[in-house]
C-alpha cells in the first residue's frame, strides 16, 4: 500500500505514527476501482477495514422510491468498516468510488492479530472512533440550528486538502448537495454566497477555498462558536 503525502492525510491516519501505518499497509490488500465503481452495498456483511490510499469514496443509501441521498465522502487517510469488526454491523451504505481510487482492504483474522501485538494500534483507534463520534454529533447539532451556507462552510473546512497558498476541495457541486441532503439550486444559492464573500472559488470538479483563516473566522462570526478543532 502507498502511504499518502502527509497534507493528505486524514481520519485513521491522522498522526498515526509511521511504524503503524506501514504495519497496516503490511497486512492488506491494496484494491483499485474505477470512477463509479461500488466497493460495497447496504446490507452487505463481510467484515473488514478500508483505507482510502487515493482517490475518494462517497457514502449513499436509495431509499423505497428510489431517491439516492449522500452522507458523507471520504479522502486519503480515511477509515471505514470498523463497526463491521468491533459490532459485526452489516454495511449501511454503499460506498463508491469517486474517481480512480486505491483502497487498503484489510480483512478480520490479520486486523486482530495486529492489534494484539500493537496495543498503540488499539489506542490510536479508539480516540480516532471518539473524535469521529464528536464529528457526528457536531453534525446532528449543524442541521438543527445553522443555516445551509453556513453548513456548507463548515464542510467546506472539513474537506479542504492543503495546495500551495489555497486549498481545494475535489468534488462537484452535484456531489455536495447530495451530500448536505439538499436540492441542487439550494447548493448553488449558498455556494454562490460565499463565493460573493470571496471566501471560496469554484472550479470544474472543485471548490476553492481562498483562505482557511478567514472561512474559520466567517464560521465563528456565523455561529457564535469558534470552528473546534482536534489537536
């Protein structure tokens, strides 16, 4: 498995010291997909880990009518799969892959064997597991009291991969309104604002954030909180 540039790293990875990664990167299977490709189904039951290595993967589910709504999208360093091995959940979502991606497939009997020689292992993913239900719950409380463009923001902060003195954000906007669980024009409106507030440019297949510091501090005037960030 490839080891992603250190500004790409992110969710599972995220300070994860290098003996580790390259333990997990040991005991995988490195799997390439194609843009549109599905790597897995709602329902499905095989356990395993996965790490984004390249490329990203979105996070759906088609409800009775048809109807596909997104809920999150994941980029290099990020995990997913882990309550299939610590709950034995079955998957709740498809996962597809957002251009050409690299995924390291790691199955049950080596992740436990590994994380019975690597207690370090064990300690980094359960902080990694409380900081991503903190997310969760973040999220759950933006929905609630924050307005779309403001909501937008901070998923905008979230996303942004670090690019010289901007940072860009490599989805299409089809992909975040989808995302957020709103219609595609309500994404445009908001999109449009912050772009009006010269926080964010837009691109073929991308947004553009200007300059972190100042979507941060937009975000902290917006809500009355300042943007919490993991140390």
């Amino acid at each position: 498995m490839k080891t992603p540039p250190e500004a790409a790293l992110g969710g599972l990875l995220r300070d994860m010291p290098p003996d580790l990664q390259a333990d997990l990167a040991r005991i995988g299977a490195l799997v390439r997909y194609r843009p549109g490709q599905l790597i897995h189904q709602r329902g499905d039951r095989k356990p395993g880990l996965s790490i984004v290595v390249s490329g990203a993967v979105l996070f759906s589910a088609t409800d009775a009518e048809g109807v596909r709504v997104a809920t999150t999208r994941m980029n290099p360093g990020d995990s997913f799969g882990e309550f299939t091995l610590f709950a034995g959940l079955p998957r709740t979502h498809d996962a597809t892959a957002i251009g050409e991606t690299e995924i390291n497939q790691i199955t049950r009997a080596p992740f436990f064997a590994l994380l019975d020689r690597r207690p370090a292992l064990r300690d980094h993913l359960l902080k990694h597991l409380t900081r991503n239900l903190a997310l969760a719950v973040g999220w759950l409380d933006d929905e609630r009291r924050l307005p779309l463009r403001t909501r937008l923001a901070k998923r905008l902060l979230e996303f942004a991969a670090p690019d010289e003195d901007t940072h860009v954000v490599n989805i299409t906007q089809h992909e975040l309104a989808e995302t957020l669980g709103v219609s595609r024009v309500a994404l445009g409106q908001a999109v449009a604002f912050l772009r009006g507030e010269e926080l964010i440019e837009t691109g073929y297949g991308a947004i553009i954030v200007r300059d972190i510091e100042a979507l941060s501090g937009w975000i902290a005037a917006e809500t009355g909180l300042e943007p919490l960030t993991v140390e």
